[in-house]
C-alpha cells in the first residue's frame, strides 16, 4: 500500500527536513487527515447550548483547549446541523483562528479593523463575534469572484458592524485602522493534511513569487495601521521566503516594533533565524510558527507587529 506521504515531493521533505524538530513526526502527521473543526458564532450561540444540542443529537465533540469557542469532531454530520444552516456555527480549520485570538485584546478596545485580504470571511466573521457587533470591520479582497462567499458568509453569522471592499490591498485608500489583519495568499503548504492537490502548482519558484508579493503586502498593510496600532501577517505556509523573509522586508523598510505572540495551552515554535544565505533580524524570533504535529492542525505562521 502506497502512504500518501509517498506522494509528498523528495525536495519539499529535504527542504523543511533541517527546519523541523521531529522530521518522522512531522512527515507522519502530514499522512494524516487533520480534525474537523468548527468554532461557535457567540452572536448567536453559546458553547454550551452547541454542547447541549449536539449531545441530544449523538455528535460527540472535543474541546479545543486554547479557544474556548471552539471544537473539533469526528462526526461528517457536523456541518449538515441546523446549527451551521442557520450560522451559529462556523466550520473553520483550528489554526486559521488564530489571527483574531492573537489579537483579541486590542479587539475588545477596536474601533476601526481591517481584514486586508478577507474572503471567504473566516477570521472577518470570528473578529465581529470578538467584538459583539461593535466598531467597524472592513473585510476587503482583491477577488471579486470571491467576494460572493465573503457576503454569504457575513449575512449567514449576523455580522453587522462589517462592510466589504473589493481592491487590490496594494491601491486601497490611505485611511488608518486600530488593527489590520493581514492573512495574505501564500503557497498553503500547511493545507497539506486537507488536500495533497497543493503539490500542483507547488514549486520554489512559485514560493519566490509569492513571497514579493506579500511582501508588498505586507508594507502597504502597515502604513494603513494607525499610530499605536497592531498589524496581524499570518501564513497558512512553511516556506521561510512567505514568513521569516517579509517580517524581515518589513522591519528594514518600516519602524515596525515586533511583538511577542503569547496563546496559552497552544504549543508555539520559535521561527528560524536565518534560511539559506538570508539572515534574519533578531526581532523577527518573536514571531510564532505553528507545526501540524505539535497541536493536531495544519502548518500556521503568525507576526504580531506594533506602529
């Protein structure tokens, strides 16, 4: 029997095998399916009335013990609950919450958020439940085609405090934001457990194109953050090029302050501190990498950053 994990190109293993603590669990954990996870949309629901409910229906759930609105689950019937119909909960992959609860603090007191490249309205919706409905979210993509599910969901939870834009983020308006959220298009290595079609179009090539990109990105996301504001950059990827290189881009272009990401009960890995003939600045280890072999999740890279 062929291991999906022999599908896993021999360049993409030597490439993060020096990266990795534990290349044989790391590699083990990719053959795997990653759990189903859902967090509760507090505009409409409680934790414990999902629990309740989802009890009386025989779906058994397991709580997610660094967020406490969110679970995972076994049972494929989850996401066809009335609960999720109706928006009360929201199917999410467990490390794709993790901007907004990096931030959640400076959310409570958010008047004004940016979600920079925001469809299909994931960490949009989770950001407007944080802030029960208050101040003013704008959830903007560059994708029109896209944009169809960023509306559908935002209508579907009850996000009201939130409007949408459709513009390319490297010619949006110079307005300022408390916070702008930044989960800009990457290479998705860390999607790998929910579909090896990410070998498709993955290349080295395409890492080193994507990550000029973002490092556009990047810059213009911060020069929309207000004084005293935080810019969130997160990367749903391994490659160092879309992580540890565009922190660097923009701590050499931008008086940007790191800051250090803290989660509690969720194990954070430091991120490298140099790749390949690149040196890092010393301030980029206070960023967060996040291994699928260590929290049962896909592949994450988070960058906390002060103005």
């Amino acid at each position: 029997m062929i291991s999906m994990s022999d599908e896993i190109p021999k360049v993409f293993k030597e490439r993060y095998a020096g990266l990795v603590d534990d290349e044989e669990a790391f590699l083990a954990c990719l053959n795997t399916l990653q759990p189903r996870g859902f967090r509760v949309n507090t505009l409409k629901a409680s934790p414990a009335m999902i629990k309740e409910r989802f009890s009386d229906y025989g779906i058994s759930l397991q709580e997610v013990p660094w967020y406490k609105d969110a679970f995972i689950s076994d049972e494929p019937d989850v996401g066809a609950t009335f609960e999720h119909f109706t928006g009360e909960i929201y199917m999410q992959e467990l490390a794709s919450m993790l901007p907004p609860i990096a931030v959640q603090k400076e959310l409570e007191k958010a008047k004004y958020v940016l979600d920079g490249c925001a469809a299909p309205g994931s960490k949009t919706t989770q950001m407007a439940a944080m802030m029960e409905n208050k101040g003013l979210i704008v959830a903007n993509d560059s994708s029109y085609s896209r944009i169809r599910a960023l509306k559908f969901n935002q209508e579907k939870t009850g996000a009201i405090n939130t409007v949408i834009t459709n513009k390319d983020l490297r010619n949006f308006p110079k307005m300022q934001f408390d916070i702008v959220v930044l989960d800009v298009p990457c290479s998705s290595e860390g999607t790998i457990r929910k579909s090896y079609g990410v070998f498709s179009l993955w290349s080295e090539k395409h890492i080193k194109t994507i990550s000029d990109l973002q490092k556009q990105l990047i810059t213009k996301g911060f020069d929309l953050v207000a004084p005293g504001g935080t810019l969130i950059y997160s990367t749903c990827t391994f490659a160092p090029e879309e992580n540890e290189a565009v922190v660097h881009h923009l701590l050499q272009e931008r008086p940007a302050k790191m800051e250090k990401i803290d989660i509690p009960h969720l194990k954070i890995s430091p991120p490298v501190d140099e790749w390949k003939n690149d040196v890092f600045s010393p301030e980029v280890k206070n960023a967060a990498r996040i291994w699928p072999h260590h929290n049962n999740t896909g592949g994450f890279f988070l960058a906390k950053v002060g103005k």
